[in-house]
C-alpha cells in the first residue's frame, strides 16, 4: 500500500501573497494548450496562426475560470454560494466543474468563432486535442490539495491518508492512518488526461470530418468520467442522487455521451452525402 505524502497545497509564500499548487496547475495547463496550438497551426494547410491560437486561449481562459467556478457553485455547492456569494471569488480553495467549465468554454469558443467568422466546429475540432494536458494537470491539483478521493479498496494502490488531514476517512479506525483508498483523482489524471490527449492528437493528424474530433472528445471523456464515478467517493454533501449508485457526476456526463455519439454519426453520415 501507498501513504499519501504531505504536500503543502500553498507552493509559495511571499508575506500576504500566497501561491497555490491548484493555481500553478492551471497556468501549467494553459501553457500546454498554448504550446501544443503553436505546433498545430504550424502544420501545413492548418488554416490557424499563431495569433489565433493566443487568441482563442485568451477566451478559453475565461470561459474554464469563470464556467468552471459557477458550475461548481451551482452543481455541488449551491448552498454555500447562497450563504456566502464571495465564496465564489475563493477558487484558491479548489472547486472547480469540469461540466461547467465546458460550458463556459464552449460559449467563448463561439464568440471566438463569430468574431473570426470561422464555423463553429471547426474550432472546437481544433481545440479538442489541446484540451487534455489541462485537464489533467487540473487533476493532479485535486490530487495535491487532497480532494476527490476514492472508496476503500484493498488493491496494492491503495493510498492511506493521514487521519490529522483527512478525519473524515479515520472515523471507523484508531491511528494516524486511513484504511487504504482509491487515489482517483490519478486515475483521471491518467484517464481522462493523458489517455484522452494521446487518442484524440492521434485521431486527429489525418483529416477527419468536420465535427469528428469534437464527437470523439465528448464521448471519450463522458465515457471515462461516468465509470470513473463508480470508484470515486461523491461530494458528502450531495450523496447519490437515485438508485444508490448515481452520482451528479454521471448525471452531467451522460449528455457528453449521448452528444458525442450523435456528432460523430452528424459528421460522418455528412461527409459520406458531399462524397
């Protein structure tokens, strides 16, 4: 078995500023985005420069801040924003929705595409590959911050937790040390960011349809977060939704699937009727 290592979620103090592990993540998400957009609009027939690419990650970034914390505050902590509507501005703190932050996203990739008057898909198609490395950086925050926290499990994996940190996983137990968990936010880390990224920048090296690549992303990470929702432990505040099992993770991934799945076939019943 593994114990979890004490990581300071603060990387760097300088008097009242304060520096933050999740922070860093995020800005190291965004850096991959930027590097790796670079190297595709450099591809020959890419039809995107270097400006677009600083472009639309200027508005990426707001839609993932501002998405990700309102659906966090809406989905799973509405309560707490209705009580103290600052809580908001304190994304320091971790709580940030994958869900929501897609939707923000995709609501500035449209002003993005309107403004440069491209369609729509084909920024998202552009955007998808890049989006992973992100994602799993975000993940590695969680696991660094020490939220999102699998069931007990007995596997050699498994992770204890220290008891000073987490009592909630030291009720039944007497120590410094929890019963082994799933470390799952690695296993999304693992998942949904770099099996995600190493599929999608595969898919889409080779010409695909317009509409393809944005399909494959959606089901692909619909399809790991829902089964990743069987290990992972649910927001204590929120349980399961129905059926004892049915987390508000799965609920909103659910609509990822079911749109990947119809954009695909979209895309590519399309382009067997141009042909």
């Amino acid at each position: 078995m593994l114990y979890y290592p004490e990581i300071d979620p603060i990387a760097l103090a300088l008097g009242p500023l304060r520096i933050h592990w999740y922070g860093l993540m995020y800005l190291l998400g965004f850096a991959a985005f930027w590097l790796l957009g670079r190297y595709r609009a450099a591809r020959p027939n890419s039809g995107w420069t270097a400006q677009m690419v600083e472009d639309v990650l200027f508005y990426g970034v707001w839609g993932v801040i501002l998405g990700g914390r309102l659906g966090y505050m809406l989905f799973y902590n509405f309560s707490q924003m209705r009580e103290d509507p600052f809580s908001f501005f304190r994304v320091w703190e971790g709580g940030m929705s994958f869900h929501g932050g897609l939707i923000g996203v995709l609501i500035a990739l449209w002003l993005f595409a309107r403004r440069r008057g491209l369609g729509f898909f084909q920024v998202t198609d552009f955007v998808a590959p890049l989006v992973p490395l992100g994602l799993f950086a975000g993940r590695i925050g969680n696991f660094i911050n020490g939220e999102l926290w699998g069931k007990l499990t007995d596997l050699p994996w498994g992770m204890h937790l220290p008891c000073d940190r987490f009592p909630q996983t030291c009720l039944a137990t007497e120590g410094q040390w929890s019963p082994p968990v799933h470390p799952s936010q690695l296993y999304e880390a693992g998942l949904e960011g770099l099996a995600l990224f190493c599929i999608l920048w595969f898919f889409a090296r080779r010409p695909r349809p317009v509409g393809a690549v944005s399909g494959l992303f959606l089901l692909l990470y619909g399809c790991f977060r829902f089964a990743l929702e069987f290990i992972r432990l649910p927001d204590a505040h929120l349980g399961y939704l129905f059926l004892g099992w049915v987390t508000m993770g799965q609920l909103l991934s659910l609509p990822m699937i079911l749109a990947g799945i119809f954009l695909l076939f979209l895309a590519y019943r399309s382009a067997e009727n141009a042909r």
